[in-house]
C-alpha cells in the first residue's frame, strides 16, 4: 500500500543550530532484488517488462531491462529476493548473498532496496519465469554476458537504477570472470 504525508521534525544541523521542517515521505514499503550470474558461463539474467513510467516518457514499449525483484512484505529480505528471482526467471538459487541496502530516491521515499547476488547453473532452472499474468507481469527472461547487460540497461532511455547498481558491482567484484556467455533471451 502506498501512502504519503508531510513529517514535522527537527535536526541539529553541522553548525549545532536546531532546525524544524516538514518534507513529502512515500511509503511504499521495502523492496528486494537479486541479480543471478553465473561465472562458468560469464552471464547473468536480466529481464525485461512493461514499466508505467517508461511508458510515459515516451517508450511506446514501456519496457525496461531489469533484474528480478518486488515488495519485501511481511518475508525477510532475502526471502523475498528468492521468491521474485523464481517467479520472475524462473530458477530456484541455493544461495544469495546481501551485497547492499540502499535508498534509491532518499530525497522523496523511505523505501530501501535490499541487492543481493546470487549464482544460477543450468539445472537451477524451475520454471519459465515471465512473473504473474494476473498482476499484469508479462515478462521476458534473456541470459547475457556482463557486457552485454550493461550496454542494454544504459542503451535505454532511463536505466533501472538497482539493476545498474548491481551490473556494476558485479563488475567490480569480478563475479563475471568466466568466458563471455550469450547475447540472447532464453
């Protein structure tokens, strides 16, 4: 459930000087997403689905690459991680690893997104993946190399910013080391 309202409060500011203002929270709830690689292949999955706001800046796809995630909820953080990676790509991981809590629009929301990574084989692969169609969730899972990902995710018009997070921290952390995988959807 979304809701927003003006907080009153005060903070003592650098200087020691108390300061009281009011400021617009939305409450959306926190969310969780992980990005799936796999280092013998040198890919991870990304998927791709209808975005509202895409949609009305002008893509008439409305689509965005993204990597799996959703509402936290009542479940833990990793548990919802897990839960979105399966109902969205369509594999069943062993382990996820809590690479980062951030807030992604501090300045308006105090929702925070717990980013995980997690490494996927072949044979962790469940379903077909694609999300809910009831939830209106139509989506397509594509199995890329790092590279590929990232030029993908910034070839958009706007990129999803937890998903370029977790592209470059998996570049950064060298969880992409194996030979270059595949450019293709799955």
């Amino acid at each position: 459930m979304v809701h927003s309202a003006p907080v009153h409060t005060a903070v003592t500011r650098h200087d020691g000087d108390i300061q009281q203002f009011s400021r617009l929270s939305v409450e959306c709830g926190d969310r969780a997403s992980a990005l799936l690689y796999s280092r013998s292949r040198g890919t991870a999955l990304l998927t791709d689905q209808f975005r509202l706001p895409a949609f009305l800046h002008g893509d008439p796809s409305g689509a965005l690459f993204e990597i799996p995630g959703g509402l936290v909820g009542e479940r833990a953080a990793h548990e919802a991680a897990r839960h979105e990676v399966e109902e969205e790509a369509g594999y069943r991981v062993k382990r996820l690893d809590h690479l980062a809590t951030v807030y992604l629009s501090p300045q308006l929301s105090a929702e925070r997104t717990h980013l995980f990574a997690g490494e996927y084989s072949p044979e962790d692969r469940v379903g077909a993946g694609g999300g809910i169609a009831e939830d209106g969730e139509d989506n397509k899972v594509f199995e890329l190399s790092l590279d590929r990902a990232v030029s993908l995710v910034l070839q958009q018009p706007a990129a999803d910013a937890k998903t370029l997070l977790l592209l470059f921290m998996a570049r950064s952390l060298g969880l992409l080391t194996g030979p270059p995988g595949p450019s293709g959807r799955l």
